[in-house]
C-alpha cells in the first residue's frame, strides 16, 4: 500500500516510482551518468555495509560473551553449527593451516556479512526510503530528490569492491606461498606449458599469460557480477510486486484480483528469497575459498 501512496500522492508513473527507487544517494541529486564513474560514492551503500558490518560483529562478539562450555542455547548452537561449516570448508580448499587461520574466520565474516546484507531486502519496499523522504524534506530539501538504497550487494560498485579483495588476496598467497620467481613463471608456462625451443617458448608464454590474465579478470568479474545480479533482480521484482498494490482503485474484479496477486506473490517470493538469501551468501563464501585455495595451488 505504501507504493500506491507514492504513485497516486505524487502522481508518478510505475516507471518513474522503480527509476527512483533504484537511485543511489550519491550527492549528484540524480542518478549515475556515466557506466564508471570513481569520482561518485553512493552514501546509502556505504552506510548500510558498514552499519550491517558493524551489527554483525556485534552478533559475534555477543555469541562469544555467552558462550558456555556446558550445553548452548538456541543462538550459540547456531553460531556454533556455522563456524564448524566455515572451518570444515576451509580445511578442504586451504591445505595450508597457517593460511586457514586468516582465511577461516574471513570467510564466516564474508558469509555473515553479504547474508546481513542481502536480508535487507526483506524489509517493505518504501520503509526506511519513506522514512528517508521525511527526514529529508524535513531538514529543508527537495523530498522528490530523497533517494535511499538499502541493500548494499544490489550495487555493483560494492560487490565488485569485495570481488577485487578476494582477488588481492589471491595475489598475495601465489606470492607469499610460490615466491615472486615461482609464480612469474607459472604466469607464463601454464596452462599450456613451454618448449625448449625459444620462439616456441615465447610464443606459448605470451598465449599463457594472456590466459592468466583472461582467467584472473573472469573469475573476478563473475564473481562480484553474480551477487549484484541476484540481489538487484530480487529488489527489483519486490518492487514489481508492490506495484500491484498501487493499482487499487475500489472493490471491482481487476483491483481485487490484483490486490490478492499482490499478496500471494509477495508472500511467495519472499519465501523463495530467503534460499536466494542464503544461497548467495554462501556462493559468495565458497568461491573466496575456491579461488584463494587455487592460489596456494601450482599448475
């Protein structure tokens, strides 16, 4: 119903109320002209990653205060069970046990933090933008210009950020754990070998490292895009799904039939959402493990 209110209140079309709502808060008082952009922060991005951050560690921090050596409550068997998924999946990928000592507890923050993240988009659509407006209007600004993004991995400019941190890391541990020399020559001797002739040998190193170069900028562009991607799909259809219940208009068939589609598809997705929730989290988890076990790797 919030949606209704904002699309007959202000008189805005179905496509300009989604077009606002997927506009970050970035100072520019409008949405991004341009693809890339370094210049821009999105504020609401920042905000909530770093409140949920924050929250998540709190949780952690809290589990840990009252953990017990006798039998655990409700909450701490729960941190208890993840901590011992996260650790018994780091151990398969990381061999290497002082590695694990990092990566373990990185990948549960990485786990917590996304799955907190992605959560966000269970709150109603138009709560805290609504809020936002009248906090906004309210210190004197144009409300039609009060936009608010609550979930931080529905932008691109934050999971690509974590998808570029994994991939530092990944470069840090092929040095740290083959050397400058070893890796360099990984670089250019894999996936297809060297030759002892030397025009051979140039020729497949160039062709290995473009390789190389090919596989560190997929792995790391699939894995920030693959997020964003669920996570602005699920938004965006929650937002589809509020529109249906703009459209009442009184007790007639077409409002009726749309207001119970708007219930029953609420309800539904929201249900499916929190697998895509949890699935996503826990993808985003295993591939930082996946990628910075391949590093610990030689070919």
């Amino acid at each position: 119903m919030a949606a209704e209110q904002d699309v007959t209140q202000h008189s805005v079309s179905a496509g300009e109320y989604i077009a606002h709502h997927l506009t970050f808060l970035n100072g520019t008082g409008g949405a991004q002209k341009d693809l890339i952009d370094f210049g821009l922060i999105n504020y609401d991005t920042v905000f909530w990653a770093v409140f949920i951050a924050l929250s998540g560690g709190f949780l952690l921090w809290f589990a840990a205060r009252r953990a017990t050596a006798g039998v655990p409550g409700r909450f701490q068997a729960a941190v208890e069970i993840l901590v011992e998924m996260v650790a018994d999946q780091a151990k398969d990928l990381i061999h290497s046990t002082e590695s694990r000592k990092f990566v373990a507890p990185l990948a549960l923050t990485v786990f917590i933090w996304v799955f907190l993240m992605n959560a966000m988009d269970f709150l109603p659509v138009n709560l805290i933008p609504n809020a936002w407006t009248a906090i906004y209007a309210g210190l004197g600004h144009d409300p039609h210009h009060a936009y608010m993004r609550v979930v931080p991995t529905a932008d691109i400019n934050a999971t690509m950020g974590m998808a570029v941190t994994v991939l530092l890391l990944c470069l840090y541990y092929n040095i740290k754990i083959k050397g400058v020399g070893g890796w360099a020559h990984e670089l250019v001797s894999a996936p297809f070998g060297s030759s002892k002739n030397p025009l051979f040998a140039l020729i497949l190193g160039v062709i290995n490292l473009a390789m190389q170069l090919i596989e560190f900028c997929a792995k790391t562009v699939s894995h920030g895009m693959r997020l964003f991607g669920n996570m602005f799909a699920g938004e965006l259809i929650f937002m589809l799904i509020a529109l249906m219940g703009a459209t009442w208009t009184g007790l007639n068939a077409p409002s009726v039939f749309l207001m119970l589609g708007h219930i029953v598809a609420g309800f539904a997705w929201a249900v499916f959402h929190i697998l895509v929730v949890t699935l996503q989290a826990f993808i985003f988890m295993m591939l930082t493990l996946v990628y910075i076990g391949q590093a610990h790797e030689g070919h």
